[in-house]
C-alpha cells in the first residue's frame, strides 16, 4: 500500500490518478469527507480525514504501508514540523521508502516556502529512512487559473517583469515521475530536479496561447501591491502573501531555470511541451474559444 498525504490537491490528485493506472494500493490523507469522496471517484481504495500537523493523524496514515509520498500543503507556514511529523510516522511504522514532494531550487532562502522544504529535505538526510526527493519546477497547470480571463479579455496579468523566465513542468509529467519512483526499484537516495524543455516568460507564454486562441494577447504586469490587496481579499493568509510577493520579486531578479534531462531519462520520453499543453487547453475548452 501506498500513502499519500495532501492528496486532495492538483498534484495529489494526478499522482493518485497515475498509481492507479499502474494497479497500485492506495491509501490517502486528506482534509475532509468531501475530499475523501471525490479521491474514491478517483479509484483511491482507503482514505483517512484529519490534520496533517497531527502526530496521532500521521501516525495512524502511515501504519502498514510500504511508502509514502509526502505533499504539504501548498505555501504553508508549518511545512518544517509538518515534515517531520511525517518523517517520525514512517519511522514508527518501518516505512520503506519515502518520497518527498519539494521544489525546483529549494535552497534559496529568499523564497521562505522553498526554503522551509530544504529544511525538510535536511531532516530527511538524517532520518535513516530509505528516501527520494523530487523538486519540481512550475506547473503548465497554473495557467488554468488564468485561462478564462486570458482569451476573453486577451490580457494575461502576472506581478512580476513580463520578461521574468520560469522552468515550466508539467503535472502529468511529474506524477509519472512519481509513479516510477514508487513502484520501481533503484530510486531510493535520489533527488531529481523535474522540468520540462520550455523556459518561457510571460511574454513566450500569451506568444503561444495566442496562436491557438486566434487573437492577439498581451501581458498586463500587476504592481506588487495590487496582487496582494487582491490576495487578501481572496483569503491568502500572512505568511502565504509574504512568501509569494518575495518569490515574486525572487523571479523577476533571478529567473528559476532548470534543466529537463532528468525528467527525460525519467520518462523515457520526450517531456510534454508548452505548446502541446496549449493545445489540449484549447481544444477542451470551447467555451471559452
């Protein structure tokens, strides 16, 4: 059986989805019975409802299974002691083989929120557990978000120098990924950097929307302050404003450039490209064409 813990999200969810083409176990933590249900529609076989800053809840996720992939929540403030209250559970329960979701450059320590993931990354190292890192880049996926806005209005509005250039991976990439580091032997004691070919700034990114969406757009770059009154509005806590807005500002200095050969090796294939995700956006889109 396999663990995995912050499910519910976008990246749980494709991971669950891939293990259960591949005929895998499945067990899951998740926040709510809500979740639960929709990760059983999934094809998840047990889920466990409660907080993962729990001991007891980590502890009781983790007993009989035979690895976990870790996944905090998304910008959390307590990712550190999170981490290493999943770190004590797989102990406790002899877990064989834990996998840890971090990010592309987590030793930045102007980022906070990839920062705390080194943090956990450095626990793990000495955790005698048998262990597996995975640090990938952004998601394609994080451009859903945008999609209505963007070929509609035809702007595309992002905080930070519209020539800022990202590392973009994407999400069905990297759970294949994590697929075959939990199913096939020979992973254990690696870290793998994930990302794909296309380096793309906000620029590159409406260049190939357009393409597909038949009109010209164009990036629109918000002033740091009106992203943020806007995030609070939206609900973002402290912490997460803080840590996105210096990660902003990190991006706009510095870029956050990887190399996608690992990702390659790891597929054995071609990793998808930005313009094939554009592609199968539009085309399941046609409301919004």
């Amino acid at each position: 059986m396999i663990l995995i813990t912050g499910a519910a999200g976008k990246t749980g969810q494709a991971i669950a989805r891939a293990l259960c083409k591949r005929k895998q176990f499945i067990r899951v933590l998740v926040h709510n019975d809500k979740q639960a249900q929709m990760m059983r529609g999934l094809g998840v076989q047990e889920s466990i409802v409660g907080d993962m800053r729990s001991q007891e809840t980590m502890n009781q996720a983790a007993r009989g299974v035979r690895a976990i992939y870790h996944i905090c929540p998304n910008v959390s403030p307590d990712e550190l002691s999170i981490g290493q209250a999943a770190i004590r559970a797989a102990q406790s329960a002899g877990v064989g083989h834990f996998v840890y979701h971090s990010v592309l450059h987590p030793q930045v320590e102007a980022m906070p929120h990839h920062w705390q993931k080194m943090r956990v990354e450095e626990q793990l190292f000495t955790s005698g557990l048998a262990t597996t890192i995975l640090q990938p880049g952004p998601y394609m996926q994080n451009l859903l978000a945008y999609w209505h806005d963007m070929v509609t209005t035809a702007k595309y509005a992002v905080p930070y120098a519209a020539d800022t250039r990202l590392s973009h991976v994407h999400l069905d990439d990297v759970a294949d990924v994590a697929a075959t580091v939990l199913t096939e032997p020979g992973h254990q004691g690696a870290i793998y950097e994930l990302c794909g070919t296309d380096i793309l700034s906000p620029h590159d990114i409406v260049e190939t929307v357009s393409r597909y969406v038949g009109r010209r757009l164009r990036v629109e770059v918000i002033p740091i302050d009106q992203w943020e009154a806007s995030a609070r509005k939206r609900g973002l806590g402290v912490y997460q404003v803080q840590a996105l807005r210096q990660m902003f500002g990190y991006y706009e200095r510095y870029g956050l450039i990887g190399n996608a050969r690992v990702l390659q090796a790891l597929l054995q294939r071609a990793p998808t490209t930005f313009a094939q995700f554009v592609q199968r956006t539009y085309a399941a889109n046609p409301a919004v064409r």
